[in-house]
C-alpha cells in the first residue's frame, strides 16, 4: 500500500476505531463464537456461522485499518492561494449557473454528500496546484468536464 494523505483528525478516528475493534469487538465476537459452539453441532449452526462472518469482517478491518494507518502521511492544511490537501474550493462548471464546494481530503475522509472529495478522484486531481480564477479540464467517464476556480480557502 502506498502512502495516503490524511488528517489529524481522521487519523485519531481509525486509530480509536482500531483499538475499539482489538478490545471490545473482538471479545464480543468470540463470546458469540463461544455460545454458538456450546449449541452443538457445528455445521447446522447458523449462530456459529454468523459469528465466523463476523470475526472474520472484523479482522478485515483491522487489517485494513493497521495498513492505512502504517502509511499514513498526516496533513497539515496551510491557508495558501493554491488548492492542495485541506482546501476548501468554490468551483463552477462552465456555461452551468450553480456553484460547487469541496474541501480536498485523502481517500479515506472523502464523502461527496458532505462535499469532501478524495484528491486521488479526477476533479480533486485537477484542482491541485490551481489558482482562483483557474480555468481547468479533466476527463471522465462522461467525457471532458471543463471548471472555473472561484474561491480557494
């Protein structure tokens, strides 16, 4: 795995998810196992076989969780005129009316229903290193979008 930007922030949320899942999920999950063995027969057991499933989503996460935080690079935003990690930027699709506010963040915080966008996407790719008043294409599934920077913060 690479090295991933992310926030303070985030990263103080998966390394206390991290330890919630090797303390206390992982004990509730064997506990589960524990009863459901104690029910007998092991291969007609869907209580035993429900708590396999999650034992094992659980390790998965915490795998995935101890990968991204090993890699993680923290990010400090600096206010600055140039979009980068951190950025919160006001576009607008040329020849569109409406406005658009994104705040540029690493793979792992991006949610586009709370206008975060992950810099690895196409648009968040694009904006970096722009301007306000930065005219820019990028291309996607649909075809070559064209943007205008309004405001970086």
């Amino acid at each position: 795995m690479s090295e991933e930007f992310i926030s303070q922030e985030k990263f103080e949320e998966l390394t206390k998810e991290l330890d919630e899942l090797r303390t206390t999920r992982r004990r509730e999950v064997a506990e589960q196992l524990e009863y459901a063995r104690s029910l007998g027969d092991l291969s007609e057991n869907a209580e035993y076989q429900e708590a396999r499933e999650m034992q094992s989503s659980v390790e998965e996460r915490i795998q995935k969780l101890e990968a991204i935080l090993k890699n993680a690079k923290i990010v400090r935003t600096t206010k600055t005129d140039t979009v980068g990690m951190g950025s919160t930027v006001t576009v607008q699709k040329l020849g569109a009316d409406d406005k658009h506010v994104y705040v540029i963040v690493g793979a792992e915080e991006a949610n586009l229903f709370e206008g975060k966008i992950s810099y690895h996407s196409p648009l968040g790719n694009a904006l970096l290193g722009k301007k306000k008043a930065d005219e820019f294409s990028f291309h996607t599934p649909k075809g070559t979008q064209k943007y205008k920077i309004l405001k970086v913060e």
